[in-house]
C-alpha cells in the first residue's frame, strides 16, 4: 500500500479532474439515437486532446477508452455501434485517464431525457449511497464502516448491492490495495490511512444484487434479473479529519441543467 505525498495527491487531483470533464463532455452527446460506439470517439479525442491517454484502452486486453454500460449492463460495457441508446435509458459512464504517469478515475450514471419514478429512485440513491461511502474515508477507519455505510443505505431502500466488483486503490496503477467493497461491517477491514489514495464506486441493483460475466466477450456485466443498475464513482484521498475528494461533478451538473 503506497501512501501519496501532498505533492503527488495534487497530481492525481489533475488527472481526476480531467475524468471530470471528459464525463461532462460525453454526457452532453447522450442522447436518443447516438450509438454507445460514437460516445467512445468522444471520450478518447477529448482525453488525447488534453494531454493524456485512456487508462482503460488494451488493459487486460480490453477493447476500448470507455466503459459504457445501458440499463441491465451493471459496468464493462464495451462500446459497439449497434448499441443505440434511446428516450427512458440509464447510461453508465465510466473513465480512466493517465496525465503525468498518475491515474485518475471516475463514472457517472447519466440518464437519457425522462425516467421512470423507479429507475430515478435508484440513480438518487445510489449517488447518495456514494456520498455517505465518502463521508467515512477518513484516516482510522476501515474499509468496512465505507462498505457498511453504502450497504446498509441501499438495502434500507430496497435495492441490491453488488458484490463481485469493488472499488479500489489507485495510484500510478489503475488498481492498486486495498479493494474498498460496497458491503462490509464497521470496524472490520484495512485501516484507512493518510494519504491513501482510493475509488469509492458503488454498483447498485434495482433487484438482485446478484450478476452474470459475458461468457461471449468477457467483460460485460449485467444484473442477473435484467433490471437496471446504476454506478458512481470518485476518487479521493484519504486525511486525518476528511476526505479529500478530488473528483467533482460540477461539470457534470452544468450540462445536466442546460438539457
């Protein structure tokens, strides 16, 4: 477990921060018609454009700059042309930079014109569910009272929490230790230390928490029931008295009142 200097936290502030806009710059192109593909050459042209690379492009093989995820897909959504998004559907964005040899990463769930009162149930708590994550990553917890926090949130709500993908540490490698679970116990866990640098990124379910891999490519997760999911992420470091979050969503939030 590699603890960052305040030197090296600002870095990763920059590259966080440049996840932040390419986010927006996205989001503003999600729309009904556009194919999940033609959101793919946005994010990367606009990351390449600022000086970075994508983190997720050729990781572990992976085919593309962004992971898009429509509805049922809970994350690994790869990009593809024939995947249109239309009126109604949940749209998970998540990106990965490289700037300066540092790692920023982020997502956002992004949704295409009017919802369902069910589907915008769980985009709101779901992001809440990440905001009180946050609110416990502060050094001399552990891991577990984050889990606990966002876990015991989203069930209360009467959503299922994933359990195969969590969030992570991460540095100059895009994953590094400890693993930060959405579920856990308080007081259970790695300590949570100052200058740790991590990703709180809850996966939530309409139904059961439960999901299945694409045997066909790999990546793709969906919920096991078909219904929808929702994903936020940020990046933050951890101090003595709060979190430092280094992700913003004002971007985000611009653009979003602007449609």
């Amino acid at each position: 477990m590699y603890l960052k200097s305040d030197q090296e936290i600002e870095l990763m502030r920059a590259s966080a921060l440049l996840v932040s806009k390419t986010l927006a710059t996205v989001g503003q192109e999600i729309r009904p018609g556009v194919s999940t593909k033609y959101l793919d050459k946005i994010g990367e042209t606009f990351i390449r454009d600022n000086g970075a690379v994508p983190s997720f492009l050729n990781f572990c093989g992976y085919p593309a700059s962004l992971c898009i995820s429509v509805n049922e897909t809970v994350v690994h959504g790869i990009p593809d042309e024939k995947i249109i998004i239309k009126e109604g559907d949940i749209v998970s964005v998540d990106c990965g930079v490289i700037l300066n040899g540092w790692h920023g990463d982020s997502a956002y769930t992004f949704a295409c014109g009017e919802v369902s009162p069910e589907v915008q149930h769980l985009l709101d708590v779901t992001r809440q569910s990440l905001e009180l994550g946050i609110e416990k990553a502060v050094a001399g917890n552990r891991v577990g009272d984050i889990g606990y926090a966002i876990q015991s949130y989203c069930e209360a709500e009467g959503l299922g929490v994933v359990r195969d993908l969590v969030g992570h540490g991460i540095g100059r490698d895009m994953h590094e230790e400890p693993e930060i679970p959405n579920y856990g116990r308080r007081g259970t866990g790695h300590l949570l230390k100052e200058g740790m640098v991590i990703c709180i990124e809850p996966m939530i379910n309409m139904g059961t928490y439960r999901v299945t891999i694409s045997e066909k490519d790999g990546w793709t997760v969906k919920t096991a029931d078909h219904l929808p999911s929702a994903h936020f992420e940020k990046q933050l470091a951890v101090r003595k008295n709060h979190a430092d979050v280094l992700t913003s969503y004002d971007e985000i939030n611009k653009i979003l009142k602007k449609q």
